[in-house]
C-alpha cells in the first residue's frame, strides 16, 4: 500500500484528522513524510500506530501510558511482564472507578426513590443535597471535600480541591455523602 493523505490515514484508523495532528504534536507517532507542497503522508507503519492508540484509548489508557506502550510494542527486547504491568495498573484503576460509580448509582437510586415526583414543590432530593451544608462524619473522621475525576484516562487518587481545603481522609466524597443519607430521617 502506497502513502496516504491525512483524511485517508484517518479513515483507515478509525480517528479524524485532528486527533492525528494531536498525535504528532505530542510526539506519540514520529513526523511523517511531506509532500512539496508540505501536504503529510502517512504510510501503514503510521496507520498501525494511529489504530494501537486509538484501541489503547478506548481502553482508558492515558496518554502517558500509551506512550509507554508504545514505546513497549517498538522494543523487540521488551519483557512481556511490563506489558502486563501495565495494563493490570490500568485495570485497578478502572475496577476503582466502577466501584464509585456504583457507590453514586446507589446515593443517587436511593435520593431518586425518596422523591415523590408529582406536582408538589416538595422534593426530597433538593432537601437532602440542600441539608448536606453540614459535613458528614463517617467514623469520627469529617468527610473528605474532594471530588475525584471520574474520566478516561485519569489516574487513580487524582483529587481537586472542592469549594475549601480539608484534611485529607481516605474516604471519597460520595462515599461520605452516602454514609451521610443513612443518617438521616426515612420518610
């Protein structure tokens, strides 16, 4: 198969030629050859790579580590157990976010459940997250005032700052907000 232009390179690998400029610009696939006019042309080695990082992204793999993987799958001495390394880290992380997004599903299920959802003003769900003014303890410990990116590519334990620093706790934010909800009066 010859050279390809940029749209063409980016059908083949399934990403637009956007994220192809974002590629090069970060140095994950290597300059390309040009034409006279300064047009790119990419030939299937480059094509491979664009496919690798987009299946290795759809896996939640950040951009750090696809680099690594790449740099891995371009080594032909490579230890096999640091592939595995790798994508093993990747897969806590993933296990640790579908933990949390559980632990949300069944805060927010159980607010859900406490709204009557008819014509009334009440609502239950705005009271509840209303009255969270007060911080939760869980354990004797006040709850943790971090939100955690919940995202592809984040790393796990990545916390910003929410609203004011806090003392570090080991618990996340939606884990004390649950914690939180049991404690408050069944209607």
């Amino acid at each position: 198969m010859g050279h390809m232009n940029i749209g063409d390179a980016a059908a083949a690998a399934g990403v637009t030629p956007k994220m192809i400029r974002h590629y090069e610009s970060l140095g994950m696939i290597p300059d390309v050859q040009r034409t006279e006019a300064g047009y790119r042309l990419y030939s299937e080695r480059e094509v491979g790579m664009l496919r690798f990082i987009r299946q290795a992204r759809a896996l939640g793999f950040s951009v750090k580590q696809i680099d690594s993987l790449l740099a891995l799958w371009r080594d032909d001495s490579r230890a096999s157990r640091e592939v595995k390394e790798l994508a093993r880290q990747q897969l806590a992380e993933l296990e640790e976010r579908q933990r949390e997004i559980d632990e949300m599903r069944s805060t927010l299920s159980a607010l859900v459940a406490k709204c009557k959802g008819d014509d009334d003003p009440h609502c239950a769900i705005l009271e509840e997250l209303s009255a969270a003014g007060q911080p939760a303890k869980v354990d004797g410990k006040p709850a943790a005032k971090t939100l955690k990116q919940v995202r592809a590519g984040s790393t796990a334990g990545t916390a910003k700052p929410c609203h004011a620093p806090a003392k570090s706790s080991s618990q996340p934010a939606h884990a004390a907000l649950t914690a939180w909800l049991q404690t408050l009066p069944q209607r």
